[in-house]
C-alpha cells in the first residue's frame, strides 16, 4: 500500500506534510479528499472522524492531525532530522508550531488568504470586514515570532525544523495578498527569514497553484 496522505490539494495543513515527507525524501501518495463538501465520503470518516485533512495512511497504519503526521514522519523515516535535539530548542519548536495552529491559521489562512486570493480565482467577492479582522489578528501572530526569531532570521537553531515547514506553508498563502505582503514588512527577521524559505524545493515543488475559475 505504502505511504498516502489524504487530502483537500489547496490545505496548507497538506501541504505542510507534504514539505515533511519531502524534506525527508520519502515519496508520498494522494488521495484527494475536500473537507468542505457536503457529503464527505464514509470511508475518509472512517479514518478521520472529524472529517478534516490531511490524513496519513502508511501499510495498516492511519493517523491524522497535522502535527502527529510531521512528526511521526521526521521519527520513523531515515533523512535529515527536523527536531532540534536538545529539549528547549525542541520546545520553542514545539510552541511556534502550536502558535501557528491556535492563532495563526485562522487569521493568516482562512481570514486573509482565503478573502483576498481564493475567493477573487473563484470569482467571489472578498469580504472586506473579514479580512480586516484577519490582518488585525495576524499582526499579533507576526509580532510573537518576530521576538521569537532568532537574530539571522532563523526560527530555531539555524537548521530546518517542522517549525519552519509549518510556518513556510502559511506564509506562502500570507504573501499572496498584498496586505500580507505589506504586514511582513514590519518585521525584518521574519522577513530574512522568508527571504530564506523561499527558496527551499519543498515549498516549490508542493505548490498547489490556484483554482482555475
């Protein structure tokens, strides 16, 4: 059966699992699952009951939610290793990743990219009062890493962590509207650190594209 990773192709949380396996260098499957359909098929909810993406399937072996995912990948494949070592460095990797998911999602993702980018390929227009809040509320999310960044623009500890792979994946949505753009600005390790991201083959080679209208 090997290795596939069930999933809606415009997830940033796919993609982030995407970049892992990648970074690893293990080759993945698709299964292309959309969270946002109204009927999700009984078999995906067999495996994930709630119905969100991505979820992993390797042999026998099913597991979901994001982060279990990336970890497990960087601990039970051979390649390059995506945790820090030493436990606070882990840790402050372990707390920029669940700054990302409790408060940077939403905003970045769902609020700003969404609004501004997927609904205009889509034809839809944005709603204005929604991105707002979204930019409102990213800004706390990028002022917290910008203090958490190290001074040469490096999350952790000057390698490539998960906590990079989560970040480059929502930031790569952030800066398609020009707000994120803009917002990324104010902040300049961040910003050398995109600059950085950037230029990684993960972040390329999983790119989704946009919907085709």
């Amino acid at each position: 059966m090997g290795i596939i990773l069930h999933g809606y192709r415009y997830s940033v949380y796919l993609r982030i699992a995407r970049m892992v396996f990648f970074e690893k260098g293990v080759p993945v499957g698709h299964a292309e699952i959309d969270p946002f359909a109204d009927n999700i098929p009984a078999s995906y909810l067999e495996m994930n009951p709630f119905g969100r993406v991505p979820t992993l399937v390797h042999d026998d072996f099913v597991l979901y939610e994001t982060t279990a995912i990336t970890r497990y990948a960087d601990e039970a494949f051979d390649g390059p290793s995506l945790q820090p070592g030493d436990p606070r460095l882990r840790a402050r990797m372990n707390q920029i990743v669940a700054i990302l998911d409790s408060y940077g999602y939403q905003p970045i993702v769902r609020q700003v990219f969404s609004q501004r980018v997927f609904n205009a390929r889509l034809g839809r227009p944005p709603d204005e009062a929604v991105i707002e809040r979204g930019m409102t509320a990213s800004s706390l999310v990028l002022q917290a890493l910008e203090k958490l960044c190290e001074r040469d623009g490096d999350l952790v500890d000057g390698s490539v962590t998960l906590a990079d792979l989560h970040l480059a994946g929502m930031m790569a949505y952030f800066t398609a509207a020009e707000e994120g753009v803009a917002a990324l600005s104010h902040y300049p390790k961040l910003s050398r650190w995109w600059e950085k991201a950037q230029g990684r083959d993960a972040l390329e080679v999983t790119d989704p594209g946009l919907p085709v209208p």
